[in-house]
C-alpha cells in the first residue's frame, strides 16, 4: 500500500528514526525494502516492531491507510453497479455472463437486507441492555435508600 508521509501523523514517542521506518514500513512491500528505504538493517525494524509503543503506532497508520482506501473503494460502488446492472441488460453479452451479473445483484440486495436486519437487531438488543442497566440501578439505588 502506497502511504505519503504527510498521511502518518506525527506520533511524539517516535524518534525522527523510526518515524522514517513507519513510513517504510507503510509503503514497501516487504521488511527488507523498507529497511533499504529506511536506511537501517532488518533487524532494527525487527526490533522496533517488538516494541509496543512502535507496534501500536505502526497498527494505527495501517488501520487509517485501509480506511482512507475502504472509503475510495465506497466512493466507486456506484460505477460498480452501474458496471454489472449494463452487462446483465446487454444482449450482446454471452448469457452466462449476464447471468452472473444477474446473480451478483441478487446476492448483493440479499446481502444488504441481511445486514439492515442484523444492525436493527443489534440496535434492539443495546436498548434493551441500556432498559435492564437502567432499571438495575434503580433497584440498587431503592435497596440503598431502604438500609439507610
């Protein structure tokens, strides 16, 4: 994955060093050209990976790279869909291709109704533990003031 350096943050723990393996790190495809990159040896990376603070910092500037890449992904969906809804109408197509672009909306809708059922589950269940939480404090709250 491609990282330029102003998309890592500046993390006050790291020295100016292992800022520049960070980035290394992000932007080669594997320890040995980011250690070429960086200007230090496997093993120094190696070491700076064992290091928590390093780990952490190294976890989150590749959590934020997938995001801003799954956010650009979502950004083309619609071209996407587009795409599959004109080969699955184009006669000039050979139908098994236009039946699998048939099959992938179906799946996809089927797959987008699963998940609104499953979030209004989820949101369903929370308000329902927020309700027994809440009604839990009160009775903690009402056998406090019974002993006083």
């Amino acid at each position: 994955m491609k990282v330029k350096s102003n998309q890592i943050q500046s993390n006050p723990r790291l020295s100016r060093k292992q800022e520049q393996a960070l980035e290394a790190l992000l932007s080669q495809p594997n320890i040995a050209e980011a250690a070429r990159i960086a200007d230090c040896s496997q093993r120094t990376l190696y070491r700076y990976l064992s290091d928590p603070g390093f780990d952490a910092a190294y976890r989150a500037a590749r959590r934020a790279a997938i995001a801003q890449s799954a956010a650009r992904l979502q950004q083309a969906t619609g071209a996407a869909s587009t795409t599959i809804l004109k080969i699955m109408v184009d006669s000039t197509h050979p139908p098994q291709v236009r039946c699998r672009a048939a099959e992938m909306v179906i799946k996809i809708a089927y797959k987008s109704i699963e998940v609104e059922d499953r979030d209004d589950r989820i949101s369903a269940l929370e308000k329902a533990q927020e309700a027994y939480e809440a009604a839990l404090r009160a009775k903690i709250e009402a056998e406090k003031k019974l002993d006083e």
